[in-house]
C-alpha cells in the first residue's frame, strides 16, 4: 500500500471551489500568484480564513506576519487564470494578461465571484506546506456568477 498516493487519489475524487491566493513582496517588488483549493473559512469572530501553501511555492516567502494577501474565489469562465497561476511552467505569463485589477499593490481577479483580502495573523509550518491564518479586511461580492470548480482532475460545471 502506497499511502501517499492512496491519499492523493482519493483527494482527487473531491470537488474543491478554485482560487487564486495572490500578494505583493514589498521588498522585491515582485506580484507573486497560485491557484489553490485548500481555502477554508476558519472562524467568524474574527472574521478569519485559512490556506495551505506548498513551501516550495514562489509565492510561499512573501507570505509574512502582517502582510497582505488576496483570495480570489474564481467563476466558472475563469479556468484560463486558473491554469496560469497554477502551473510551474506558466508562472512568468500569470500577471501578462487583463484579468488582474489592484489594491494597495495586491492583485486581485477582476469578474471573480468574490475577492477577500486578508491581513496574515498566524502562521504554522506543517510538513511540506504552511498553514496562513488572515483576518479578513475587506470583502468584494459578484453575486451574478457561478463558482469554478474542480473534481476528479478536471473543471466541472454546476
Ligand atoms: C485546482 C488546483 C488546486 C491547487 N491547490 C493548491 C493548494 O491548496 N496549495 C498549494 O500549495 N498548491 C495548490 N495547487 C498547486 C499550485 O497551484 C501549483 O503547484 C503552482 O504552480 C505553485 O506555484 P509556483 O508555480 O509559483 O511555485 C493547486 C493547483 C490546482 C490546479
């Protein structure tokens, strides 16, 4: 028995909301993006979230105690971005394209079903990934759009 892939496989067969978890490093000046589906809210009071971030990712050491990130919850038509911030080889590409608007240096996805902004309070490594705990600051709502989805290795539709 492989557990590992076990694991993976039967992660797999989940169907996940899609976002892209974006932030600014203020001392490269870089704009750094990934897609992720390990977004879950955490508590009401505060008004908190949590993401699970690969430490090998290019976003991972921007992400700092009290600084900034944006979670983009991606609509149905938003595979393209998707794809973009969520392969290796594509990373050069993610901020070359119109789909970005920002604030206070952040990216955010513009015609996603909603953006929440987040200020970093916790942060704990675990294995090959960290856990980021944000207050949420800000909340932008596009109720006229359906969630981007992904299950069983693919984009599915509702
Ligand atoms: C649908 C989907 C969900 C993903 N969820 C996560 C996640 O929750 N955490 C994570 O670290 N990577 C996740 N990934 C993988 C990263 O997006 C991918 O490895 C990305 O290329 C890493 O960023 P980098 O290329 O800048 O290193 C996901 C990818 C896809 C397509």
């Amino acid at each position: 028995m492989n557990i590992k892939e076990d694991f993976r496989l039967a992660l797999r067969e989940l169907v996940y909301p899609v976002c892209v978890v974006s932030a600014h490093n203020h001392e490269t000046k870089v704009n750094h993006a990934i897609t992720v589906s390990s977004v879950t809210s955490l508590s009401f009071d505060p008004p908190s979230i949590l993401v699970c971030i690969n430490k090998d990712s290019r976003i991972h050491s921007s992400l700092k105690k009290d600084s900034y990130f944006n979670v983009s919850f991606l609509s149905s038509s938003q595979s393209e971005i998707s794809n973009l911030c969520g392969t290796d080889e594509l990373s050069d590409k993610r901020f070359e394209n119109e789909f970005w608007d920002f604030k206070n240096d952040v990216g955010f996805i513009k015609n996603s079903q909603s953006v929440i902004s987040c200020v970093i309070k916790e942060i704990t490594s675990y294995g090959s990934h960290s856990v980021f705990i944000g207050n949420v600051i800000e909340v932008i709502k596009n109720n006229d759009t359906k969630p981007l989805l992904y299950g069983k290795g693919d984009y599915l539709d509702i």
